[in-house]
C-alpha cells in the first residue's frame, strides 16, 4: 500500500513539473524596441534615486545664490552679444586740381552742411616759388552719406591726383568692449546690493574701495566704446585741393628790357657778394688776426736789430 502511495505522489509531481515547463515555453516576450540616433541623444538620463538628497547634503551654503547670479550672467551675457550688426570705420583722401578754388571750396562746403558733415580742419598755404594756392580739409561725415559726399568732391575735379578709401572692420573690438562693460556693470551691481546687506565696518570699507575700481573701469572702458561708436558713425575724410597758376613771363627783347634786366641782375650779384662776405666772417677774423701777429713780429724782429 505504502509503495502505491508514493508512486502515486511520483507520478503526481512529474506531471506538475511538466505543465510548468509547457507554461513557461508559452511566455513570449515582446521584441526590443530599437530606437533612432536622435531619440537616443535627446533622451534624458535620470539619476538614480537619492543623488538629489545627496546633492542637497553636499552643496554648500550660498550656492543656490550663486546658481541664480550665475544664471543672470548668462542672460546678460546673451543680451551683449545681440547686437552683432557690422561695425565699419571708413576713412578716405583725396587730392585734385580744380580751376576756381573758392568756387569748389564753396560747393564743397555746401554738400557738407547738405549732408550733415562738419570740418574739422580748414587750411590755405599759397607756395610763391611754384605759384600753387591749395586748400587743405579735414571732415567728418555720417557714414551712410560718405559715398555721396566723396562723388561730389570728385565731381569738382579737374585732374584728380589721388583717391584713397580705407576701410576697417571693428565689430569683434565692439563686441569685446561692450561686453567687457556689460559685465563690469553687473558687478557693480552685485557689489551694491553686498553693500545694502553688510553691517560691519571693515566689509563696508573693502566694498567701496572694489566699487570705486569697478566704477573707474566701467567709465574707462564706457571712453573707449563712445569713441569707437564715434568712428563708426562718422567716416573722416581728407581734401586738398588746389590750383597751378603759370608765371608770366615778360618776353620783349628792347633796349629798356635789357637794362632793366641788367639793373636787376647787377643787384642781385651785389646782394649775394654782400651776404656772401657776412657769411665768411669767420674766414675773414682770422686772417686778420694772422696778419696783425705776422706784423707785429716784424716789427719786433726790425727792433733787435736795429739794438
């Protein structure tokens, strides 16, 4: 009987195990799903449990300030970086020869005004060997208007000699420099805002001394960026212009020509004998310093032997 019994449990706990293994071929798990390069680039990792905790444990006092104020930055940083429309310095000469000088200097003058410029310099030399009389200016123009004012200058023109146009790409100095400034404003205001917060005397002393470098920098760097902006807006240009008169000449061949000639040829040789001699000095001195001692040697030598 015992023996039936545990043949009977055998063949009970085979069957068991068999319809475990036929249920467990059944389970079908579904495919990987392969996803894109791009899902898997953009997709976020996530921390394990309990690092945020941990993070918090460990960060410093203050630092959540710090996170803010460098966040700040950023934003400000951007907003500098915004304005990154070409900044262009154009400068230019030009010479010419032009028949009528005041006329030109008049019409000149009057694109000028026309075109919103101003001069800067204004100079006349008149050179009697070479009988030229020119005009030298120097002006400032917008720079949207420079081409205008530079065709009607050149439209004046009889013979132009030169033309020179010069320009300079500054939008990487303009960049640095107004960032530069930005930042040092932003400090400034970091600064005050430790100002408003401290209480004691030695802080307050070490936060005006750093304020008064932050505000010398900033009106510093604030120079340098107007006087950029100024080269930008307004292109400089440099105008000579001028006029060859001939020399007249006088080609009779008379008898009162000749002599008149002759008179002033004459005064002309007793002028340049005259200053030639003044020239000479020197020359002159000492041979009449050798002269008197030659002579006075003589003199001595005639008395000894006359003794």
């Amino acid at each position: 009987m015992k023996r039936l019994i545990f043949v009977a449990g055998l063949f009970l706990a085979l069957a068991a195990c068999k319809n475990k293994n036929a249920n467990v071929d059944m389970v079908k798990f579904p495919p990987p799903v392969v996803k894109a390069d791009v899902e898997v680039t953009n997709a976020k990792v996530l921390p394990p449990p309990g690092n945020d905790a941990l993070e918090e444990a460990d960060a410093p006092v203050g630092s959540e300030d710090k996170v803010n104020g460098d966040n700040a930055n950023a934003a400000n940083n951007n907003a500098q970086v915004s304005d990154t429309s070409k900044k262009i310095i154009k400068e230019g000469t030009i010479e010419f020869e032009t028949a009528n000088l005041a006329a030109t200097r008049k019409k000149i003058l009057g694109s000028l005004k026309k075109y919103g410029g101003y001069v800067d310099e204004d100079d006349q030399t008149t050179n009697g060997d070479s009988n030229r009389k020119e005009y030298e200016l120097k002006i400032r123009i917008p720079a949207n208007n420079f081409d205008l004012l530079l065709d009607t200058v050149s439209s004046t023109a009889d013979k132009i000699d030169s033309r020179t146009i010069t320009i300079t790409d500054v939008t990487t100095q303009y960049i640095d420099i107004k960032t530069r400034l930005d930042n040092k404003k932003i400090l400034e205001k970091r600064y005050l805002e430790l100002l408003s917060k401290s209480s004691k005397i030695s802080d307050l002393l070490e936060i005006e001394n750093k304020l008064t470098e932050i505000r010398s920098a900033i009106e510093s760097t604030q120079g340098q960026l107007n006087y950029l902006s100024r080269q930008v807006a307004y292109s400089s240009l440099d105008i000579t212009f001028y006029t060859q008169q001939t020399a007249q000449v006088n080609s009779g061949n008379g008898p009162a020509y000749k002599f008149k000639t002759a008179i002033a040829d004459g005064w002309q040789i007793l002028q340049n004998l005259f200053f030639g001699i003044i020239t000479l000095w020197p020359v002159i001195l000492l041979l009449v310093i050798i002269y008197w001692l030659i002579k006075r040697w003589r003199k001595r030598r005639k008395v000894k032997k006359a003794v």
